[in-house]
C-alpha cells in the first residue's frame, strides 16, 4: 500500500503523463520490501507431486540420455564453450534486470563484462572478462518482482523446469522475453541463444548427474527438492534461513 504523499503525486503525473507516471510507480515498487516468507507450505502438493513425477519421466525417458549423448560425443572443451557463450549471451537480459532493480552499479558491470567477451572473447565465446576481475552478477526477474515487493507466492513444480515458486515461475517466463539481444540478431541466428542454453543444461546434467540423480530418484526426492529450492533461493536473495535443514542435506549428499 502506498503512502497517501505517493499517491497524489503519482495522481498528478498520470495527469500529464502515463510515461512518466509508469516509471514512477516502478521506483516506487523497487523501494518496497517482499514479506519475508517461512515454513514450507505446499497448497498443491498433489498437482506438484504429479508434475515432479511427469519430470522424472522425462528426465529417464529423454534428458538424462540425451545428456550421456552430448557428454560423451561432445569434448569437454566444446561444451565449455558453449556454457560460456549461452552465459554470456544471456547477460543483456541480466542487465536488464538490474536496471528494474534500480542497481546502476552491476548494470554497467555485467554491460562492460558483456562488451568485453563479446568483442575480445570471440563473440563471447571466450571468458575474458573474469581474469580481469569482471565476474558475472547474476540476478533474473524473480528477484526483481522480490526487489519490487511481489510476495513469494506458494511452492509449485514446473513441468520441465521443476520446483519454483509462484513469483520466480512468473520470471522465468518473463525473462524469457527480456533479453534485448533477440530483438537485434539477424533471423538465422535470433535462436542461438536459446539452442545454445538448451546444450548447456544437457551439459550440465551430464556433469552433475549423479548428485541429480540422487535427489530425483531417492525415496523422499520430492520434499529433499523442494527444502533445497525454497532455502537455497531464499537465502539467494538475502532472506534470512532459520533452520539447519538444508545443512543436513549438504551434509548427506556431500560429494
């Protein structure tokens, strides 16, 4: 609820100014604190139970092969590249999201880091910009709708992207459009972004198989999921974690 001093002003600009009055209520929001979630509520615990089992399915029945196909014909090298490059190809979105979040700061950072891989990294290809202290500041548009105060929502599964929230399942879509980049590449290669993040999650599944495995096909897989995702995104984004719950499962898939 806004107080009753931003809601005249934001009255009398709407009067002159849709624009700018848009941008405001954006301030506005950015300056707002999301509530801080606790417990872990599962509202949908039957329709999420069913989607994380359809994922499981999927995963046996198409992307765990897949990921043993690309592993194993795919040098180790090849698929560096291609992390690196989908990595970096996605950092327009990121500055995107950095900018709603009002932080100038890693906005120009991640747009230096961009121009840096992208014209002495081969396209982006090569990470040059680490080894010169120009690391990658993720962020994404549900940490966004968390800066502008969107509550976390309740605890879903996703077909194919698996456990989410309400807010973060929201940015995954919109962050899919965010990313100005596809609006400026030639349309033979408007997709390769997006191909080229498709390989670099195979990539990934194949290099941490096992420990995926262990949590997809363990016995109580579903809640071990669900109280890694909800404590490791929460502390993420500088949520508070008063519980040591998600210590006793590093400490029991350490390794």
């Amino acid at each position: 609820m806004l107080p009753d001093k931003d809601i005249k002003v934001t009255k009398l600009i709407t009067k002159y100014s849709p624009a700018i009055a848009g941008l405001l209520l954006v301030a506005l929001g950015a300056c707002a604190k999301a509530p801080a979630p606790s417990g872990y509520a599962d509202p949908h615990e039957v329709q999420n139970r069913r989607t994380h089992g359809a994922n499981i399915d999927l995963d046996r029945a198409l992307v765990s092969p897949a990921s043993d196909v690309y592993g194993e014909a795919v040098p180790r090298e090849v698929r560096d590249v291609v992390s690196v490059f989908s990595d970096n190809a996605s950092l327009p979105g990121v500055v995107v999201n950095n900018i709603l979040q009002g932080n100038v700061e890693d906005a120009a950072h991640n747009a230096i880091r961009f121009l840096f891989n992208t014209t002495f990294g081969l396209l982006g290809t090569i990470d040059v910009a680490t080894d010169i202290g120009l690391e990658e500041r993720d962020t994404d548009f549900g940490e966004t709708l968390h800066i502008w105060g969107a509550p976390e929502g309740d605890y879903v599964v996703l077909p194919v992207f698996g456990p989410s929230t309400e807010r973060d399942g929201f940015g995954i879509v919109a962050d899919f459009f965010l990313n100005p980049l596809s609006l400026v590449l030639p349309t033979d290669v408007k997709h390769l972004p997006k191909a080229t993040w498709v390989l670099s999650k195979f990539g990934d599944r194949y290099t941490f198989g096992d420990t995926i495995d262990e949590f997809y096909y363990s016995e109580d897989g579903y809640e071990l999921m669900q109280l890694y995702y909800l404590d490791s995104r929460r502390y993420e984004l500088g949520i508070e974690v008063e519980d040591t719950e998600l210590e006793d499962i590093y400490d029991a898939y350490d390794g």
